[in-house]
C-alpha cells in the first residue's frame, strides 16, 4: 500500500471507487482511554516522511496553530473557505474607515511552507482519515462560514447546490471550523441585517452608511433645483425630515464588545468626519444599542459597564438593554422600496415598531452545522473489540467535547474519558469538560491553538494539560476612551485607549500590519478617515 507522499494529491469524489484508503502514521495499540480508527492499512510512515497535519479553518484557532506548528517535523495543510486571518476586534474600524482593509488581514498563502485549499470542509470519514471539503471558487470576499443575508449575493452559489468536491487525507486532523452568527430565528435577520464577522461585513457596511448620508443629501440637493411649479409633483418621492430621521437611524443590536466598538466607532466616523460634509444631517442621525441583558458589555464589572453607558449617553448614543427584537422587516412604502429602510418590531407587550437605516446584529455565536453532523456519524474503533464510537457533543453548547489535552472525547458511557488519538479540537466549536466556562472569544481560541502547536512539535501531546491565562478584557468606547479589565487592574478613559491600541498593534501577526495599522491610525487622525464609496 503506497504511503502518503509530501505532495497532496486531491481526488474528486466522483472517483472515489478507485481511491487508495489512507493509512494510520503508525501502528496503534488499543490504549486505555485513548482510541484509534479502524481502517484498510496500518502500515507505518516510511522513515523520515513528515506527518500530515490537516487543519480546518483560518480563524483565530486555525492560522495560529498552522503559524506555530513546527514545519521541520510536520507538513501542513489549511483548508477553509476564506483564504486569509481576519483580526476581528479591528473589524469595526475598517468599517468606518479608519483602517484599510487589508490591514487586518493575513494571507494563508503567506504562511512559509503550508499547503492551502479554498473550500468547506463538508465531512470528515474517520475511518480512512480523510476529509471531505468543497471547492470555494467565489470571488465575494464573503464567508459562508457565517449567517449572511439571503439573496444579496454573499452566497458564492445558490443555498443548497453543491460544488466541487476532494478529498484531502490527513494523519492528525485539527478542527477549528469556527462558528455561526447567532440568529435566535428572528424573523428577517438573515435578509435585512448586517453582521460584522468578516471582511466583506465592513465593506457592506461602510458602504451601506455613506450610502443613507447620501440619499439623505441628494433629495435635498434635487428639491432646491426643483421650480415651484414642478415642486408639488416632485415631493411624491422626497424624503421628508422623519424620513431622514429614520434613515438616519443606526441599530445595534448587540451589547457586547463588537457592537459596542462599532456603535462607538460609528459615532467617530459621523461627528468626526461626515460632519463636515452634511452638516445639515446631523441632527438627524440617532445610534441606539439593544441589548436584552440588565446591562451591556456582562463580561466586565458593574462599574466599567456604567463608564460605559454614561460615556455612551453623553455621546448620545442610546442603549436600551432589557430589550429583544420579534422581527426585522422593510419599511413599507419608498422609503423602503427605494431607500432599503427597515421596521424593526419589538419583543414588548404592545409589539412596538422603530424604523432605521442600518441594522448591525451582533448578538453571539452558534456552532457551525459541521460540528452536529460529525457527531452523528459512527465509526470503527481498533482493534476491532473496540466496537464503534462517535464524537462527543455537550448537550448544553452543542459543541465538540475535549480532554484538558484538547483531543476530541468518544461518546462511551462505558469509558467516559475515552478520546480520539490524533483529532483535536480547537476554538469556538470546541469545549472542554474541565474549562467550560471559558468564553469563545479569540484569546482563547489563540491561546489553545499555540498550546497545542507546542505539544506537537515537542512530541509531548497528553502530558501537559492545557491552562487559560486572562490577560484581560479591552473594548473602544469612542472618543479615544476605552475600558481595560484584568486580574491585575481596571483601566478606564484615555489610559485605557493607550492600553486598547498598543494591544491590538502588538497581537498584530505579521510584520506588514504591524507598519500598516499605526499608519492608517496616523493617517486618518491627519486627514480624516477614508469615506470613498467602491
């Protein structure tokens, strides 16, 4: 049975009768609590060929691991349907143009000596080690590895159709497939509202802004051309000061730290920058966070949370919490038709209804469909009195169980420490039994996934447990205010900022965006953010 080589031949499914099964890296031994495959060959890795190490996805979890995971001892293949690292907590100033775009992101290709294939990862088959992915060949910078709005051209094909798809075989398997956004099934979310998870998002978004200032500007500029004896039949579609104040209108539905950021860095962008050009607007303009906790940002303490909402309320941004939406729909007449304008109706006793130009939903994660369809699949254990097992899945995440060592749990109720050798799970789809508190935020998912790394290229996996460390919490509240809590200090105001910017500079990853983001800082504090609409 030929060996896998160090070149990955892919092999469309179509083929699969003439596929050679892959191999085990080595020959297993029934251990206690740790459980091989059963498959066709169990021949070992010719002497001195690297070991596949097959990672799925490029978020926070996925690049970290392929960016530490030693290439002198492994070879290394990323598939995922995005071909580049999103640092996501600066999402929110790309979408007010206070960054570039292409500053927050990381090519995978860039990645010294990793194989790279765009696509889903669509299933896994545990017992020949190989995983099943589909071609992602959109040209949108959209991922549909998140809850994007139906029929706007953010699916690279039609839901439902499937493309092309291979097969990649690996001989240890890293699943860090990330997660959805969180709809909670209110209705019109997925076709009216915007998410802010991925780089495409922000340019949506900036677009969508400058877009309402716009309309708003235009009706005004068409009316004082218009003659009085056309005027009468020309404000049948002009946009009347309660039109402009609905339009006007951003939510932001969400109080945790990314719709906090960008409810402040909205507010930046607007009194800072789109002031200057429609200053007849602004009074128009409104910036309300929902939220349907007691208070926003849960994460820090009560009195960070109120810093927060005072700085918030002298800004003028208003945050209702004890608050949820029932639906989301387009506003009725032209001012919905022609200029996209939303009703959002509330989930009060009298359904009350708010008109508004924007909607940013930022409400949490759900776990990505893969992770529910792998732990229904079954397969075969060696040796063969083994039996047959399935992942492990938490009943209240519905997430994939780990051990401390983050190998992924069989689901055994007669061997409840049971684990899968060679699979591992990382990052938001992954929760470990003896840390479920840990949040899925990215210094988590980061933090295992060098953990991890580490263990490999020591060859030490199951020795040494995995163990978060808090650095602390930052969040912009705009103004060049922020708040900052740690085990060690609470930091609050400009301080704080300092602390926020020199935070997000150095976890920059790579050399290129540690220069690229100070200098788009520069710049926009000398020249004003970038307000182009492409």
């Amino acid at each position: 049975m030929a060996s896998h080589g160090t070149s990955l031949a892919l092999r469309p499914v179509a083929r699969a009768a003439s596929r050679i099964p892959c191999h085990l890296s080595r020959q297993h031994l029934g251990l206690v609590r740790r459980y091989s495959i059963a498959t066709a060959s169990n021949n070992k890795k010719t002497s001195g060929q690297k070991e596949r190490v097959v990672i799925l996805g490029s978020g926070w979890a996925g690049y970290a691991f392929a960016n530490t995971l030693d290439p002198a001892k492994y070879e290394r293949i990323v598939v995922s349907p995005r071909s580049y690292f999103v640092f996501t907590p600066l999402l929110a100033s790309t979408a007010v143009g206070t960054l570039e775009f292409r500053s927050v992101l990381e090519p995978v290709r860039r990645l010294p000596g990793v194989k790279f294939y765009q696509g889903w990862a669509d299933d896994i088959d545990f017992a020949r080690k190989t995983v099943r992915a589909e071609a992602n060949t959109a040209d949108d910078l959209a991922s549909k590895t998140i809850v994007l709005p139906a029929g706007s051209g953010n699916y690279p094909k039609p839901p439902g159709s499937k493309g092309e798809t291979f097969d990649v075989p690996y001989d240890k398997l890293v699943i860090a497939c990330g997660s959805y956004s969180q709809t909670f099934g209110v209705d019109g979310v997925r076709e009216h509202a915007h998410f802010l998870r991925d780089i495409g998002d922000s340019r949506r978004i900036r677009l969508r802004v400058l877009s309402l200032f716009e309309q708003c500007a235009h009706q005004d500029a068409e009316l004082a051309d218009t003659t009085t004896q056309d005027a009468g039949a020309h404000r049948a579609g002009h946009l009347t000061d309660e039109d402009r104040r609905s339009l006007l209108h951003f939510a932001v539905v969400g109080g945790g730290p990314t719709g906090i950021e960008f409810a402040a860095e909205l507010h930046d962008l607007i009194h800072d920058d789109l002031a200057r050009i429609y200053p007849e607007l602004i009074q128009f303009v409104r910036i309300t966070v929902y939220d349907i906790a007691p208070k926003v940002l849960p994460m820090f303490d009560q009195a960070l949370s109120k810093y927060a909402t005072d700085h918030f309320a002298r800004q003028g941004i208003h945050v209702r919490t004890k608050t949820s939406l029932s639906g989301i729909r387009l506003a009725q007449g032209d001012l919905g038709r022609e200029h996209g304008g939303l009703t959002l109706t509330l989930a009060d006793s009298n359904s009350s209804e708010i008109l508004a130009g924007l909607v940013v939903w930022s409400t949490g994660l759900m776990p990505n469909p893969l992770i529910s369809r792998l732990a229904t699949k079954s397969f075969p254990l060696s040796p063969p009195s083994s039996g047959s097992s399935s992942l492990a899945l938490d009943g209240k995440s519905h997430l994939l169980l780990t051990d401390p060592h983050l190998r992924a749990r069989l689901n055994r109720p007669s061997d409840p420490n049971a684990t899968l050798d060679d699979v591992f799970v990382i990052g938001d789809c992954a929760i470990m039994e003896s840390q479920s508190h840990l949040p899925k935020t990215a210094q988590v998912a980061s933090q295992q996934a060098v953990y991890l790394a580490k263990q490999l290229n020591a060859r030490a996996v199951g020795k040494k447990p995995f163990k978060f460390r808090n650095w602390g919490t930052l969040t912009y509240l705009g103004g060049w205010k922020a708040i900052h809590q740690s085990s060690a200090d609470e930091l609050k105001g400009w301080v704080a900022w300092i602390v926020w910017r020199g935070a997000y500079l150095t976890k920059s990853m790579s050399v290129r965006n540690k220069i690229m983001v100070p200098f788009y800082w520069l710049t926009s504090w000398l020249f004003g953010r970038d307000i182009s609409r492409f």
